[in-house]
C-alpha cells in the first residue's frame, strides 16, 4: 500500500518523508510519503512488481514480491533502528527477496 501526500495532514506533519508505518510481522507493506521524498524514495515507493499478479503460483507470499525496492529500503530501516532481527524472525522466507 502506499499513501501519497503532497503535503501531509497535520497530525502527519512531524513524520518522516518516506517511512513504512507497517508493523513488523505483518503480511503487507505501508508506504507513506509527501512531495519532499527523494526522486529514489519515490521510484522506489511505485516500483511495483506485477509477476505475481501474471503467473500465479511462484510462491507470491511477501509484500517483497510486489514492492520489492521498498522492502529493501523498510529492511534498511529496520537494521538502523536496531529490528533486524526481530525483521528475520517475523519473514524467514525473505532471504530470497535480496540482500
């Protein structure tokens, strides 16, 4: 999912410009961002995968298969904020989603 904002609303204004209010563990991937978002975040937040969508069956069960740049940026994220690891235990299959 992502959330684009031109500006965003008050009670978002003290967010960050691409973030992932997506909660560890769940089977999806949240994507927020406004106008201030780098040219990459941005690519990055509408890079999706369609492959899924086109050949069921290749095993599509994490939110990788669909943003597969975002959830690179969201795993980043969770290493420098110290959830990596809590990131491997919830997704254990994400080895085959990249680095």
């Amino acid at each position: 999912m992502v959330d684009e904002y031109a500006q965003y609303p008050p009670h978002l204004s003290d967010h960050e410009h691409y973030e992932f209010p997506t909660p560890v563990g769940k089977p999806y991937l949240r994507i927020r961002l406004d106008s201030h978002a780098s040219a990459e975040q941005r690519r990055n937040a509408f890079a999706f995968s369609f492959r899924c969508l086109v050949k069921p069956g290749w095993g599509c069960d994490l939110p990788c298969d669909y943003l597969p740049s975002a959830w690179q940026d969201w795993k980043v994220h969770l290493r420098d904020v110290g959830f990596l690891d809590l990131f491997n235990k919830y997704y254990p299959k994400s080895a085959r989603c990249g680095p």
